[in-house]
C-alpha cells in the first residue's frame, strides 16, 4: 500500500518549487533592471548577488545532509535542500520589490 504522505510531500515539493522559480525570475528582472537604471538598487547590489548564492549553497548542501541522515524520504531531502535558497529568493524578491521603479531616469 501506498503512503498516502508522500503524494502530499510531492504537491509541498511542487508548490515550492514553483514559487521558488517566480521569485528567482522576479528577482533577476529587478537586478537587471537596477544594472540598467530603471530599479532603485543599492550599490552593494552586485556584490550581495554574489556572495549570498554562496551562502545559500552551503546551506543547502548542510540542510540535505542532514535529512539524509535522519532517514528522510528523497522528497524530503529535496525540500530540505530547497528551503534555504526559498528564504532568500523569498526574501530577495520582496526587499527589492519595495525598492521600486526609478522615476527621473
């Protein structure tokens, strides 16, 4: 018999994946457009794109191993490796967002 938890864990996989990636665009079109001069970007920008992915990459490798070794499914292995990045890309997309278009251009 199947466990009826696992098609839940897959629809939790899914949905944030889903959001994860609109954020992720989200984010990309602000950056570039605060490079191109149409978004309110602060000029530490450039360096935060790069240094947070590492950041984010350590922790979500940390995060995996982790529930790998407590016996969690490959599903949850994969959300736990996910929530990390998630909270940035959440985050990312909505300090910038507040940040908004730059008038006078």
């Amino acid at each position: 018999m199947r466990n009826p938890n696992h098609a839940a864990e897959f629809m939790k996989l899914w949905t944030e994946s889903c959001f994860m990636a609109v954020e992720a665009q989200m984010v990309i079109g602000m950056r570039l457009a605060g490079i191109a001069g149409f978004w309110n970007v602060t000029k530490a920008e450039n360096n935060v794109m790069r240094t947070e992915k590492i950041a984010a990459a350590q922790a979500s490798a940390l995060a995996a191993t982790t529930a790998l070794s407590g016996g969690s499914t490959p599903a949850g292995i994969v959300l736990a490796a996910m929530e990390p990045v998630r909270r940035k890309t959440m985050a990312n997309s909505r300090r910038l967002a507040k940040r908004g278009v730059k008038f006078g251009v």
